[in-house]
C-alpha cells in the first residue's frame, strides 16, 4: 500500500485506536466510581505484587 490509501488507512487506525483508548479510561472512572471498595483492594494487590 502507497500514497494516500496506506496514509488514509494509517490514519483511519490511529484514529481507532484513540477512540478505544478512551472508552477504556471512561469504563475505567465507571468502574472506579462503581466499585470503589473492590477497585482499591485490586490496586492495592497489584502495588504490592509489583514491590
């Protein structure tokens, strides 16, 4: 692919990607607002599997 459809499609993608990117970080407040117990224990686990 050349020119501008390998461009068009590079931009279609990215575009894709960001749109993802977002609807990840609002499903994550959602659940963060939902589930704040739960949500805190979880990252409390993970900080401590980590250290």
């Amino acid at each position: 692919m050349g020119g501008v459809i390998g461009q068009a499609v590079v931009l279609g993608f990215g575009m894709l990607v960001h749109e993802a990117s977002v609807l990840l970080v609002i499903l994550k407040r959602y659940a963060a607002a939902e589930l704040p117990g739960r949500f805190e224990v979880d990252r409390r686990s993970l900080i401590k599997n980590i250290a």
